[in-house]
C-alpha cells in the first residue's frame, strides 16, 4: 500500500466524521493559535519597544533613582528609600565629566491641566521641567517657534513648550506660538510646538509639554528625584562616560567603597537586553500553556482513534484478509492520526494568523509572524498525532483477521 492511499482514506474519515473530529481538533487549534498568536504580539511589541528605545542613541544614556523596570512591592520599597537624584548632581557630572557633550536633568509632573480661554486640556497631560539638553538627549524635534534656552532656566520664566495634543486641544484653529495659556492658575506664553511622535501600545506620547526646570521646582517644590540624561561625546567614548559619571555620581552621594550604587545607569542596550529578558518569560509561559493544550488534545486524539479502530474492526480484518500486512494497517492509522493533529494545527496557525493581524489594525504594533513559531507549532502537531496515535494503531495492526471478520 503506498503512502498517498492512506491520507486520502485518513482525509475521507475526517471529512465523514466532521462533528467528532471538529470537537477533537478543538485543543490542538487553541495550543496552536497560542503558540503562533502570542509569539506574533509578543515579536511585534519587542519590535516596536526596540524602535521606541534606539530613540536614546547608541551614546546616550540616562541617570535615575528607579531602574527602568522593576516588580513587586518590596522592589518599590528598596528603590523608594533610596536619595533622590537631585540638580545638583546633574551639575556636577556637566561640570567634571570629561567624556560628555550634553547633560540633560528633568523632572515629571502627571495629571496636569492647561487651560486657553474655555478650552482646556485632558486631565491626564504630562508636565516636564527641563534644561535646554532636554531636547537633544530625548529624542525631542521643535516644529514651530523655539525651545528652551539657558536663560529660560535662569530667570525661572513661565514660558512653555507643548505637545501636538495639547496644541490641538487648545489652538484647533490657530497658532499657538505666542499664545498665553495658565498653568496651576499662572500665566505661561508659549515659544515651541513639538513635533508629533505618535503613540505606542495605543498611548499617545504628545499629550505633554515642557517648563524651564527652574520653574518647575518653583511649581512642584524641591522634593522630587530628577532624570539625568547624559550624552558622551562619540559612540567611541560611551565606556568612558559611563564610568565617569558613575564615578562621579557615587562621590557627591557618598556612597561608601564596595557598596552597590545607590541610582541606576541605564541605555538602550541595557534597556533592551532587561525587556528581551522579560518577553523571555512571557515566551516560555505562552508556549508551556499551548504545550498543556497540546497534551490534552493528544489525549483526546488516542481516544477517539481508539473509538476509530472499534468502529473499523471489520475493515481491518478485510484488510487483512486480501493481504494487507501489520505495517500496512499501522501506517493508515497512523498517518490519520497524524493528519487529524495536522489539521487542527493549521486550523490553528490561520486563527493565529489571524488575531495577529486583528491586534495589529487595533494597535500601533506591527504583525510580525515568525516562521519560526509555524515550524514549530506544525513539527508539535506531528509528534503529537504519532505519539498518541501509536499504540491506536499498533492495536489495529495487532488484531487477528479472522476474530474481525466475526466482530459486530
């Protein structure tokens, strides 16, 4: 019997059974689509995060209290007890860092309103307190007007430099540069209109503007921890400034030889390879649930190739009877085993396919599907309609011609 005649047997008892082999498919889809589906989002939120942090440049890096990314509570209290990062430190690492070209300090205020006449802003708008470096540090492009000068900072003016959601907020119909807008019931003219950067994971990131740092802390008070943003003069010397201003920001805070800093230094390698590591995670528990899918799904595709041998005992001893040999009736058994698994996980892979692209049209992240998850996802399907269609079929191959040819 050669091998094209027992798929298309296996195909025609799928096909005569629809109901009962949809019903058994139903875990190896889910374990598919799983598979497929998570590794699509988690692929396409890793390349859209990837983009999001190269903004910082390969010779930038920045200086703050909490690392980028931290759990649980007892992180939050290890990280809160420690000094806050101060101006003062920022000046310092301006004023004896050799290997740096910029150093940018800023503080964030959230949930901040603005108001133009009786128009106002959203009440989740983000208000930042920046040095002229801010700009250039952050990834930050002026459209129209200015940005912030030393002198902004010096004589702590009320002067600011909006977003695109602001501007659209308040000015929908005319320019916003020169405008007096009131911050916390002050008054604030506005010198620059930032260039629109879009959203990510569908949050807009130009709902906020920017204050002299000066007048900021005159707003806000004293007692918040800064950012730090620090730009080496070359790629070449990145090294050198990240020591130096270690270094440096471990002697104004005293911290004690041998012990660990009390601030965090990170870049956008430091700030991948920690969210390469997290997604990591998530891979391993997306492919362990779909895995426990699978496993359930080849449990129920033993026992309804078990029903199938039952079913077709007289076929098998007819078989048998006109010289169908042991490896014969093993092989049809198991390649339909093999093709019901197939089948559900290319059932499987459409459906992941699918929500991708749906997660995708929804978000702004891009519906990356990886070859290699598909590969994957199918070589399980196959091992798992073999290893649970074995001993179905090694039952098939077994039985005695002439005791099927009596069964009823």
């Amino acid at each position: 019997m050669n091998f094209i005649e027992p798929v298309f047997m296996a195909m025609g008892s799928l096909w005569s059974n629809k109901l009962r082999s949809s019903l058994t498919l139903l875990g190896v889809i889910i374990g598919v689509f799983t598979i497929v589906g998570m590794q699509s989002v988690i692929v396409g939120f890793r390349q859209d995060m990837h983009k999001q942090i190269s903004v910082l440049g390969s010779d930038v890096f920045q200086v703050q209290k909490f690392p980028a990314m931290h759990m649980g509570r007892h992180d939050r209290r290890k990280y809160e007890n420690r000094k806050d990062i101060t101006w003062e430190q920022g000046k310092a690492i301006r004023k004896f860092a050799s290997h740096v070209a910029a150093v940018g300090v800023e503080g964030w205020s959230r949930g901040q309103l603005l108001k133009y006449h009786d128009k106002k802003t959203h009440a989740n708008m983000m208000i930042a307190g920046g040095t002229p470096e801010f700009a250039l540090a952050n990834g930050y492009y002026i459209q129209e007007g200015r940005f912030l000068t030393e002198s902004d900072i010096l004589h702590s003016r009320n002067v600011i430099v909006i977003g695109t959601d602001v501007a659209e907020a308040l000015f929908p119909f005319s320019d916003p540069i020169g405008a007096s807008i009131k911050l916390m019931g002050k008054p604030f003219q506005v010198i620059g209109l930032l260039e629109e950067r879009g959203s990510r994971f569908g949050e807009t990131r130009d709902n906020h503007s920017i204050i002299p740092l000066s007048t900021w802390q005159e707003l806000y008070g004293t007692n918040h921890s800064m950012n730090i943003t620090v730009r080496a003069r070359s790629a070449e010397e990145y090294d050198s400034a990240v020591d130096e201003v270690t270094a440096i920001m471990r002697t104004v805070r005293k911290v004690p030889p041998g012990q660990p800093n009390d601030f965090e230094i990170f870049s956008s390698q430091s700030l991948t390879s920690q969210f390469d590591q997290m997604t990591k995670m998530v891979r391993f528990a997306a492919i362990g649930i779909a895995s426990i899918s699978l496993l359930v799904a080849g449990i129920g595709i033993m026992n309804i190739m078990l029903v199938t041998v039952t079913e077709r005992t007289r076929e098998i001893g007819i078989r048998k009877a006109i010289g169908a040999k042991r490896m014969d009736v093993l092989m049809q058994f198991l390649i339909e085993s093999v093709i019901l698994s197939l089948s559900g996980g290319i059932v499987g892979v459409i459906i992941g396919v699918g929500i991708a692209k749906l997660i995708a049209g929804a978000t702004s992240l891009p519906a990356v599907i990886p070859g290699w998850s598909i590969v994957v996802a199918l070589i399980f399907c196959s091992i798992i309609g073999l290893f649970f269609g074995l001993y179905p079929a090694a039952k098939a191959s077994r039985l005695d011609p002439i005791e099927s040819l009596r069964y009823e």
